[in-house]
C-alpha cells in the first residue's frame, strides 16, 4: 500500500477503525519494548548487578566506616594497605556474608537469590586501593551460580 493509499484509507475511516489501528500500533509498540527489556536484563545480568549492590553497601556502609573509626589516623594507611594485599577477610567475602552483614541488612532477598547462587560458594574478593578512599576499591567476583 503506497504512501497515498494509505493516507486516503486512514482518512476515510471511522472512528472505531482510527481507535483500533492505533491501538495495534501502541500494542506492537509495547510487545517490542518489552522483548528488548527482557533481552536486556537477564537473570544473569540482574543477579550480578545485585551482588554488586551487596558489595557496594557492604564496603562502603559498613567495612570502610567501621575502619577508618576504629582505626587511628596513623594506622589507617597501614591497615588498609594489609587489606589492599591479601584482600578483606583473606580474599573472600561470602554471598551470604554480604547479605547478612550490618544485623541482616539484605536478608529478605536470600530465598531469591539462593534460587540463583549458592550463598556460601559465591565470593567476592574485595581490595581497597590508594588513596583508600570510601569508594577507592576493586572487586573480583567468584560465582557459584545457575544461570
């Protein structure tokens, strides 16, 4: 159907045939948006960016505070050069361990992302970098995970 066909068809329509080609459009419209979406965010990809939530709010909310205030200010630089060589908790922080920390603090989400990972065979090597700033640190992640 040329471009001018279709624009004497579309003119001469109703009302009803008007509402309804837009609504097909609006409905493919949203089929593609959603195809695209869930390309996009697999299981895999969402459960890793989730994991990266727990090690950014256990490094930063609760690691680095805990540190730098139980520490002296002459200490500090020493203490997190030891953590930046061997890595927090010898080189291994647990799933579960990131989200049980700080009294439990991402322990609703265990039964769903235990569906994924193994909570205790999933790791992630957490190092502190200069200038051992709240946000100064490298992650290498271990996963134990189904998808």
């Amino acid at each position: 159907m040329g471009k001018k066909k279709f624009a004497t068809y579309f003119a001469g329509a109703d009302i009803t045939r008007k509402i309804m080609m837009v609504l097909i459009v609006v409905m493919m419209a949203t089929v593609v948006v959603f195809a695209i979406y869930k390309a996009i965010n697999t299981p895999e990809k969402m459960t890793k960016d989730r994991i990266s939530d727990y090690v950014k709010a256990y490094y930063e909310d609760y690691f680095y505070p805990r540190t730098v205030a139980s520490t002296s200010k002459e200490k500090f630089e020493e203490t997190m050069r030891n953590f930046a060589e061997r890595g927090l908790d010898d080189g291994r922080v647990s799933l579960r361990q990131l989200m049980l920390h700080d009294g439990g603090h991402f322990s609703s989400e265990l039964s769903v992302i235990s569906d994924y990972c193994d909570l205790d065979k999933t790791f992630a090597e957490i190092y502190p970098q200069k200038p051992y700033g709240k946000t100064d640190y490298r992650v290498d992640y271990k996963y134990s995970c189904n998808f």
